[in-house]
C-alpha cells in the first residue's frame, strides 16, 4: 500500500535515528569496527527495499548493537520500544552458549517470533 507523505517522512526519521543510534553506540565501543557498522547498515537497507514494516527496518539497522556495543536491552526498549527491542534480541547472540549452538538459538528465537 501506498503511504501519506505524512507517513514516509515519518518512517525516514525513524530509519535515519536507527542509523545515528548505530553510529552512535559503535563509538561508544572499542571493538566495533567500521565494517560491522557497514554490515548493519547493508541489513538494513535490504530490509528496507523488500517493504518491510519500519520496525522490522529499524532492528535491521540496530541487530547487532546488544551484543556488540555497551547498548543493553532496557537502552533500545527506551529508545525504540518494544518491538524493535524484542526482534533485536531475538537476532543477539547468546554469549554464554558454545560457538557452534548460537547461530540455532538465535534462529530458534527467531522462529518464535514469527
């Protein structure tokens, strides 16, 4: 469906705070190099160009931020609410689990959301 202009400024706002949140947070890290920022912005943009909702969009840009930056959790839901906060973490890895059983968790976690 069509959006308003009203609609599509909007959601350009909120692509473009995601975006400065991001650069934001990898600053603030030590260990987050320019090409994981690139990469989150790549996911992003995919997300974006295949028309997904701009929360969707918005944890694109953001996926990687918990596990990567000082960014926790309570930090996105105050920034970004809910939803955005749950499909962030949903895309986290889970440190404490071996290497190899990650990438099934984070799937797994995934799936459940839908």
């Amino acid at each position: 469906p069509m959006l308003s202009y009203q609609e599509i400024v909007t959601r350009e706002s909120k692509l473009e705070g995601a975006i400065e949140f991001l650069i934001a947070s990898a600053r603030r890290s030590e260990s987050y190099p320019t090409l994981c920022v690139l990469h989150s912005i790549r996911v992003g943009t995919v997300l974006d160009h295949q028309g997904f909702k701009t929360d969707v969009v918005v944890a694109g840009f953001l996926h990687d931020v918990i596990e990567d930056t000082p960014v926790n959790a309570p930090d996105l839901q105050k920034a970004y609410g809910d939803e955005v906060t749950r499909l962030v973490e949903a895309n986290s890895d889970n440190m404490e689990l071996p290497r190899l059983d990650r990438s099934r968790d984070t799937l797994d976690r995934c799936l459940e959301l839908g």
